[in-house]
C-alpha cells in the first residue's frame, strides 16, 4: 500500500517499491539493496564511470557499493530495500561481490508475474513468493531494536538524537553502543540516522509533499541540503522522485 507519513506515527517501510518509466543517475551509493528490473528490454549497469557497463534484464545491488545504472529505454521496476530488515537479508543472501546481474530465465519469471502491468496486489505477491523464499531471521541486538525503534517513531518529531540520548535508551554505554550499533545493523549510528531521513524524504516526496516541506520534516537544514543529499546517496534529485510519482505508482512493505 502507498504510505502516507504522519509525524509521530509513520509507518516505516521495509522496503520501498515503485515502477514507471526509465531513468538514468550518476554514480553513488547508498545504505540499502537495491533492486532494478527492466520490464522489457534491458538497461545498462557499471560499478563506476571507470568499469564497462553491462546489460541485464534486472540486478540487485549490494548495499553501500558505488554503482551508475542507465535505463531510459524501458520501463522500470525499482526497489529499495532496507539490509537490516528480513527481505533486505533474503536479497543480500543473493548477492556476490557488488552487484548481480540476474539471469535471462529468472527475469523472465519475475516478469511474468508482474503481468501485464505491476500493481499493488502483483508486487506484493511477487515478493513474497520469489523474494522471500529463502528468507533466514535477522539477528539484531535487542538493545539496538529499540533504538530503531525510537528512531523510526521521533525522527522528525524529535531533534535529539544524540549519541547520550540514544545510548540512555538502549541502557548501554556510550562506547560499547556505538559498538553493538554497527556490529548489528553493519553502518555507523550517524550514517543510517542520514540514511532514515533521506528514507523519512522520499517518503514524503512519494506522498506529493513539497521539496521544502520534505526537507523540514525529515530533518535536513533546507531544501539545498536534501537535494545534496539526494544526489550523493540515491544518484537523482528530489524533483525526479517527485515527478516519478506523479508518473508510477507504489507499494511499501511493512517493517518486520
């Protein structure tokens, strides 16, 4: 279903899925696996502007590796999949080295259940059925769970998410937090509290709020600093996901 973010009360995706016509980025990199499915045709997939690129029908892409993808000559089906959440460790399972180009039969079989155009009820099957088949729990220290847990509610809301006030909440100290964090959820405390907000702006930006009103409720300084932001870490502008959105649909999937 199309998530519509209320502060205080936002119900963070696992993942978020959306389809419409092709794009192209720069390269960058990001705190997620991403998947990318051409729905006919293929698209064009390096690891950086120094490699050659590839072709594939559909690739997923380890999360924080540079990549550069060209795919406006298709349209597109595009995920962004939290690692630490299960279906985030179901698609990591997959993935060998940076990025996996997947094989002509698998995209075919995928596609073919999306057909003949994605839509809530389709996508949602389709993960379920393909990408959570080999689903494994995901192991997270109970003491960080309930950092992201107050994370995922107050960011926004609150402002104080200092390392003081996240370690208190975990009942840890400061060192052995910052530790167990990143032993967990495999990113430092200050780069997925970055990563959430740009997580909280799409959100937003997918919901038909504005580019400034976007970068307020998630956090950033302005709507320069989220658009800095949005090109480093997703290798496209708030503006392109706003227009996606008036061209797509969407589909979130619950946190686990």
């Amino acid at each position: 279903m199309m998530i519509h973010p209320t502060p205080g009360s936002l119900a963070w995706p696992a993942a978020m899925i959306v389809w419409g016509p092709g794009f192209a980025s720069a390269a960058h990199r990001h705190h997620c696996v991403q998947l990318i499915m051409a729905m006919d045709g293929e698209l064009l997939v390096r690891s950086g502007p120094e490699d050659e690129w590839r072709k594939s029908g559909a690739v997923l892409i380890r999360p924080d590796a540079l990549h550069e993808v060209d795919a406006r000559s298709s349209t597109v089906l595009i995920g962004f999949v939290d690692s630490e959440s299960e279906l985030g460790a179901a698609l990591c399972d997959r993935i060998d080295g940076d990025i996996v180009y997947i094989t002509a039969t698998q995209v075919e079989r995928w596609r073919a259940a999306l057909r003949p155009r994605p839509s809530e009820a389709r996508v949602d099957h389709w993960v379920r059925q393909e990408l959570l088949r080999q689903r494994r729990v995901v192991k997270i220290h109970p003491r960080v769970h309930r950092v992201l847990k107050y994370l995922r509610e107050q960011l926004g809301v609150s402002d104080d998410v200092s390392l003081k006030t996240l370690a208190g909440i975990s009942g840890l100290s400061q060192s052995r937090f910052m530790h167990v964090f990143t032993e967990s959820v495999r990113v430092p405390l200050r780069q997925y509290i970055l990563w959430l907000r740009l997580q909280r702006a799409s959100c937003e930006l997918m919901d038909g709020v504005s580019v400034t009103k976007a970068a307020h409720n998630a956090g950033f300084s302005d709507a320069a600093h989220l658009t800095r932001t949005f090109r480093r870490m997703l290798g496209t502008t708030p503006t392109d996901l706003a227009l996606r959105r008036r061209m797509s649909v969407g589909v979130s999937m619950p946190l686990d």
